[in-house]
C-alpha cells in the first residue's frame, strides 16, 4: 500500500541546505499496522508529509495506494487520512458538528454527513458526549475524534503521526484503543512515533529512521533482541566496587547486545548504575544475585526491565536517541513550508 524508494527531501539552499530524508526506503503490506520509529528530528513527520501531498519529493519515488505522490496527488488523497500531531478539531463545536462538518467539507451530503458522523460517534465510544463542545473533551477523547474525522471517506491508508504525544496515560491507552480496533478492522495503518512502547504495544512491523534513513526494520521483538531482550539494571552501595560489578554483568550479556567494548554493560558512575541487556530474564536475575553475593559486592537495588528507545538507537546507531539540531531544524522548515503548500493547493 505504501512504497518509498531512495525518497529524498532537502530544505534550505546553499550551505544552509539540510536533508529531512536522505534516501528513505519503506515499504508498507495491506492491513495492521506499521510503525516507523525514530528521535525528534529523525525525519518521520517530513516522510509523512510527503507521502500524503503536503510537500514534494526532492527526488526518489513514493506511491501510495499504487499511485505516484508528485504526480497523482488527486488520486492519493482520495484514498488516504490523515491524523496529525496537532488537533483539527474546532473546540467550541461539538463532537457531532466537527464530524458533520468534515462530511460536508469531503462534499457528502447533509443526511449523508450526519449519517457517518453518528457512525463513527458510536465507534470510537463518544455517543453520550457528540453534543458536548470539544473544548470539554479530555485530551485522549479529542485525538479519538480527531481519528474520527480522519476516517470520514473510510480512507484505504490511514497515517497517524506521533497520535499520542501530549497525552497521559489514560489518553494514550484510548488512542492505543482505537487504533487496535481499525486495524482488527482491516485497515492499513502507518504510525509514526519516538516511543518504542507505543510501536510495542500496536505494530505488526517496525522501520527504526535515523538521519532521514531506514536503519533497522523487524517486529518489535526482533529489534530488543538486539540490545539483550530484557535488561538488568543493578545500583551499587560503593562506586569503588563498580569494576567489578561491571566485569560481572558482562558475563551475561548476549553477543548480538555486546558494542565495541565487547561487555555490553551501560555504566552510569555517577549514580553508581550499571545496566546490561539479557536474553533469560529470571535466570540473569538469579545470575546477578548469585554472582554478587560470592563476589562480596552490595547492591541497593536490582532491577528487571523492558529496553528503552534510547538503548535500541545506542545498539543500532552508537549514539543515544536525541534531538540532531540540523535535522530538528529541517523537520520545523518543513512544517512551516507543507503548511504553506497545503494552504495554496487548497486554494486552488
């Protein structure tokens, strides 16, 4: 449903120039969900935004739907929906006018509009509150209706980008909700997120992006493998024992989650922590005990935990997942410059 091939995207000129995606290669299967993870700045909003029309290719090739972004953008947006990091939604509208009012703006009919705004009401589980104004909803149940206004066409290709971010928990799960109903419902998802939870919790495949770049692809499983699985994370009572410690956790660590040391251990001396990645999760823990208390090193607190996004990207890319000031500058250029040529072609 979706393809991208050596997709390029460049912003500025001269030496100001930056590359947003710089030879991005996707490729996304009919139904479930595909996620594609990565840091502030790694590209994902630009990728996004060139594969639903807002802006143009520098160059490669992107179809979605089987039809070329650049030159059939009629044909793909027919096809698609688009749910955006910020709310489209007009708060002082109720949920039903915000609904109907997307049906008449997709040229549907009146009784047709109120027919599909009802429909989705029910659907994303706000009925009792479609005449409530918008500016009362929760922030999870205005990104469900939000989803909701997406799915107005009932769109082949729905692309969320970054639903979640702003939202607590409880708004988080909502969202998680409804996007496991659309696609138990057949349709094809791409997410966009920086929370390797959220692409845990939804994805059936994850494309890791770096620097505008695909770096890593697989299922969720298949990407902590690469950093142990499961982690260990041991505070110590004396940082003078910290050699030692770390000499003894490297033991456990498997050889694909080992870096260029070949220990694998993560050591923090300032806060006397060291963690490493581990396949068996309750035989490292009994490991660690064991292996400390006949070392004679104290430990104030032993702990078993999933990987972060941050110790993925350190496996995959040798640097912790954060902001990149000249990519963070080029995703912000091409928000300003896909909200200017949205503005224009909708005006034509």
């Amino acid at each position: 449903m979706i393809r991208a091939r050596e997709l390029r995207r460049t912003f500025g000129r001269g030496s100001e120039t930056r590359n947003a995606l710089d030879g991005l290669d996707l490729t996304v299967a009919r139904g479930g969900v595909h996620a594609v993870l990565g840091p502030n700045g790694a590209g994902k909003s630009t990728a996004v935004r060139v594969l639903t029309t807002l802006l143009k290719p520098t160059s490669g090739l992107a179809e979605v739907a089987g039809f070329d972004v650049a030159r059939q953008p009629d044909e793909v947006r027919y096809r698609i929906g688009l749910l955006g990091q910020h709310a489209a939604v007009d708060e002082e509208l109720s949920g039903r006018q915000n609904l109907e009012m997307f049906g008449r703006l997709y040229h549907l009919g009146g009784r047709a509009a109120a027919a599909r705004a009802g429909e989705l009401l029910a659907r994303f589980e706000l009925a009792d509150t479609g005449r409530r104004p918008v500016g009362l909803y929760s922030g999870g149940m205005r990104r469900r209706l939000d989803l909701a206004a997406s799915l107005i066409t009932r769109p082949e290709v729905l692309f969320l980008d970054e639903p979640t971010t702003g939202l607590d928990p409880r708004g988080r799960a909502e969202v998680w909700g409804a996007v496991r109903s659309l696609a138990g419902g057949g349709a094809t998802v791409l997410l966009t997120t920086q929370y390797l939870e959220e692409a845990d919790q939804l994805a059936d495949l994850i494309t890791v992006v770096d620097g505008g770049r695909r770096i890593a692809e697989g299922t969720a499983d298949q990407l902590k493998s690469q950093v142990g699985g499961d982690r260990v994370d041991v505070v110590l009572r004396d940082a003078g024992a910290l050699p030692r410690a770390r000499a003894a956790l490297a033991r456990l660590a498997p050889a694909g989650a080992r870096g260029a040391g070949g220990e694998g251990v993560v050591v923090d001396e300032d806060r006397r922590l060291l963690s490493v990645g581990v396949e068996d999760r309750m035989a490292a823990l009994t490991a660690v005990v064991a292996g400390f208390a006949e070392a004679g090193i104290e430990a104030e607190d032993i702990a078993l935990r999933r990987p972060t996004l941050d110790e993925v990207f350190l496996t995959l890319t040798g640097r912790p997942a954060e902001r990149d000031p000249g990519e963070g500058a080029a995703e912000t250029a091409g928000k300003h410059e896909g909200g200017r040529q949205a503005a224009e072609e909708v005006s034509a």
